[in-house]
C-alpha cells in the first residue's frame, strides 16, 4: 500500500470529526460543554493522531517539507516524537515560502499575508489562507467571550494595524462579540472614543502590556475620570509580569492575555480565570510555584491551549514544539520550535499538584468549577536566548519587570526598560539596566533610588544572582541608566510595535 493510500484511508477515519469540530467551533455553548465534558486522555490521544495526520499530509503534498523529512521516520503516530524538529534557522530561511506551501504554490485568491514584528532582528512574511484565519478567529473570539461575557460591548483596538499579524485578526475576532473601533495604539483617539459613547458602555481595551500602561498613566495626567467606565483589558503580543497586572487592575475592572506568535498563528492560548488564580498564588507561595513550574526566579504566564488545534512537546531543553494539526494551513506547521520556554499539564493533574501545594481551586471556584472548559495548561517563561549572564547567573527582562513594578513609584514614572552587559575597564563584565522615565526630572539622586530599589529586589528574586552576589558582590553591581522618553537605547522603540527588552 502507498503512502499516499494510506493517508487517504486514515484521512478518510479523521474526516467526520473535523466536521463535527467545525460544527462545535461556530457554536460557543457548545464548543464549552464538549471542552468541558470531553475527558483528557481523548482529547490528548486524538491531538497526537491529528498531529500525525498533519505531519503526512505535509509530507506528501508539501515539496519543502517533504525535502525536509526522513521518509524512514514517523511511519507510525509512535513514532512522532522521533521526527525532526523544524525552526526558523533550519527551515524557514531554508526554504521558499512557495515550497513551504501546499503544492508549492500561493494561492492567487483567499491568501493574507502578515508579517512579524522584526524582534528577532529580521521581519518575515507569512502566508496564511482565509479558511485557517477564521479558525484562529473564533477561537479568539470565544476565549475573549469567557473571559469578558458582557453586554453592550465597544471593543477598541490598540494593537498596531497594517501587516502585523495581531491587529487586525483582532478586530475581525472581536467583531464577532459586539462592536469594534480599530484604532491602533493612538491614546488621544481611544480616550476621545470612550468620551464621545459615553459610560452606558463596557470598553474592552486591547493592545500590547506596556501600551495599556502607558495609556493610563497619560489618562491619569490628563485627570481621566475612571471611575465613570467600566473598562476591561485584553493583552499579548509579549509576556506579562503580576506586578504589571496589578497596576493595570488600578483602572481596570479585569485584565487577560492571550498567546500566540506569528511564526504560528495568533490564539494558541488565553489566560482564563483559574489559570490566573494558579499564577497569582504561584507568585507568593514559593512552594506551589516549586511544584508547579520547579526552581526558577521567573513567574512563568500560565494559559489554556486546546489540544484539537495544537498538538505541543516539551524538548529535555525545556522548549516547547508546536504541531498545528488542521488540515487547512497554507503553510504546515510541524514539530515547529519558536524557541520559546515552558512547559504543559493536564487540566486535572495541575489541580491535584496546587491542592498538594494548599491551594484548592475546587473549593476556591465552587460550584463555577464544575463548568470550566478542562482544557490543558500550558506555561511561558519567554524565548530561550532572552536573556544575559554573568558570574554564572541569568538575568531575564521578567525579573526586571517583576523588581520594577514591585516598586510601584518607580513603575509609575517608567516606560520602557532594557537590559544589557556592560564592559568596563579591565574587561570586568557587569550587568546593565536601562529605564525610560517620563514625567519627571532625572537626578542623580533618581538613579541613585533606582540602583537600590532594583538591586534589592533582584537579589531578593534571583536565586543565581543572590548566590553570585554573595561570592562576588563586587562585579555585579549593576550599571543603571535613566534616559528621556525615545532617548538613549529607547530611540530603537520608535515606530516599532514591540519594545526592545535585550541590547546586543
């Protein structure tokens, strides 16, 4: 039996149940009640055999991918995990981005292209056909509608429009859910828009994390009133610290994240209730957070994912591999790593370790507990190469993030931040850390608190660096600089839709 009669016969198996998901998927209740009912060992198994299909059909009808692969590897969905692993460097650049599409040709009609936001150092375009746009739409669009069921709802965009990926797929998302103005990240047109509707409305807000606290900072200045809107947030794009949540939930009734990433897809996963509520006590109970996520100075995000969508493996390196397991991708996507960091759990097996951690999320949800989507956990501490090192200890933009809005004065005056290394005389190699302070003069003696407030705090957070201090305090007090807004490091922001956190 060929190849090609073989996946024409499982595919054939498979295809009642992509009808009956796509059914479910255009119905929210019951998209919940099947997430919500259907045990985890079915949803994870046939994730693993969709994932398989996907690698398949790939293989057969993608020239790039089927240069790509071992023909004597994957014959069998126990054999998945033996498959190759693809990344940008290996793949991507590799390969055109015909060859990387189904038949090796793009689509002339129905085909959208997106490009990513260049954080890596080089923007990439990424083809997507409309058929799998509209599956990351709903999926978007039901988790933000569990997340924010409210009525009379004014969605406002503030995600950067154009080619980015994010944008736009948001709109046409949240279109779904109610009424949408798509503004981009202009401050003086969203507050006008919530100004000119008035307070009879609930305002989802959504953008990246340092935008929606940059716009009520500068609400705040403008006397902004408040407390007359029920505002909401809705955030991604890039990692999001608690101490950051807190200061939003300021003015803010409730604020969520979403992740995705352009190399995929936008909506692999949203924060939900309880997996916030898991990360929040995980942030001040050490040992839930040793059970949990093991011994790290970072406070992973923690997300849902749903597994009919996205089969995802964790490296022995801790590094998560994505397989997108439709069948409608322009562009197939298997064993795909982003290099990001974290980890997966089954719904019911992360309640039983926080319960062992003294946190009961049955008790602490009541009878809201049962009807929960079960869908599984996964957790985000960033990309791999995010971060520096010296004397041995690794210093990453979260822990920054995480010392700076611990110290909710200094975050107050703070818009952005970066973080570099240093060399002085001699060649000592020290770390260094960079603020962009707005409304307020820079001293010496505001540099001086700085230095003091974040040195404590990282010292009292990083258990390397703590330890690296203790041998060696000399070489690892931090070169601290403050600079203007869009001076300095900071100009590099300028125009560009995500902040630079790491300077090379």
């Amino acid at each position: 039996m060929t190849d090609r009669i073989r996946f024409f016969l499982f595919d054939l198996i498979f295809k009642p149940g992509d009808w009956f998901l796509h059914f479910l998927g255009k119905h929210y209740l019951l998209f919940r009640w099947f997430l919500s009912w259907t045990p985890a060992q079915i949803l994870n198994y046939s994730s693993k055999l969709r994932a398989w299909r996907a690698y398949q059909h790939a293989r057969l009808r993608v020239p790039a991918y089927g240069k790509f692969v071992d023909d004597g590897v994957g014959s069998n969905p126990e054999q998945f995990a033996q498959i190759l692993e693809t990344d940008k460097e290996n793949y991507i650049k590799r390969y055109s981005t015909e060859d990387r599409c189904v038949n090796g040709v793009i689509p002339p009609f129905d085909t959208v292209i997106d490009e990513s936001s260049g954080s890596s150092g080089t923007p990439y375009n990424w083809v997507r056909s409309s058929e799998e746009r509209q599956v990351s739409h709903l999926f978007v669009s039901h988790f933000a509608r569990y997340c924010f069921d409210l009525e009379r709802l004014i969605t406002i965009n503030g995600f950067s429009m154009g080619s980015w990926a994010t944008g736009l797929n948001m709109g046409l998302s949240m279109q779904k859910n109610g009424i949408v103005k798509n503004i981009g990240p202009d401050m003086d047109k969203i507050l006008s828009t919530i100004k000119f509707f008035g307070p009879s409305y609930n305002y989802l807000i959504t953008g990246y994390p340092p935008f929606l606290k940059h716009l009520i900072d500068e609400a705040d200045a403008r006397k902004f009133p408040f407390a007359d809107y029920n505002l909401y947030g809705l955030v991604g794009g890039e990692g999001m610290s608690e101490g950051l949540r807190d200061y939003l939930l300021t003015r803010f009734k409730k604020v969520y994240s979403g992740y995705g990433a352009t190399d995929l897809e936008i909506g692999i996963a949203g924060e939900s209730p309880i997996a916030v509520a898991i990360r929040r006590n995980a942030r001040d109970n050490a040992k839930l957070r040793e059970v949990l996520f093991g011994e790290d100075s970072r406070l992973p995000m923690v997300f849902h994912y749903n597994p009919m969508m996205h089969y995802i493996e964790i490296t022995a390196q801790k590094e998560m591999v994505f397989t997108i397991t439709r069948l409608n991708i322009l562009s197939p996507r298997i064993r795909y790593n982003i290099h990001d960091e974290g980890g997966i759990m089954d719904f019911g097996i992360m309640v039983e370790k926080c319960k062992s951690a003294g946190l009961d999320l049955k008790e602490m949800f009541g009878a809201e507990f049962d009807e929960m989507p079960k869908l599984p956990f996964m957790w985000i501490y960033g990309r791999k190469d995010s971060t520096i090192s010296v004397m041995g200890a690794n210093i990453y933009p979260e822990d920054i993030e995480q010392c700076l809005y611990a110290e909710p004065e200094l975050a107050k005056i703070t818009r952005s931040f970066c973080i570099s290394l240093h060399e002085g005389e001699n060649a000592e190699v020290r770390p260094a850390f960079s603020f962009e302070v707005v409304h307020t003069e820079i001293t010496p003696a505001l540099n001086a608190r700085f230095q003091e407030k974040i040195l404590e705090r990282l010292i009292a957070l990083n258990q390397d660096f703590k330890e690296a201090w203790h041998e060696r305090s000399s070489t690892l007090v931090p070169v601290v600089e403050l600079w203007g807004e869009n001076e300095g490091p900071f100009k590099q922001n300028s125009g560009r839709i995500k902040q630079i956190r790491i300077m090379k």
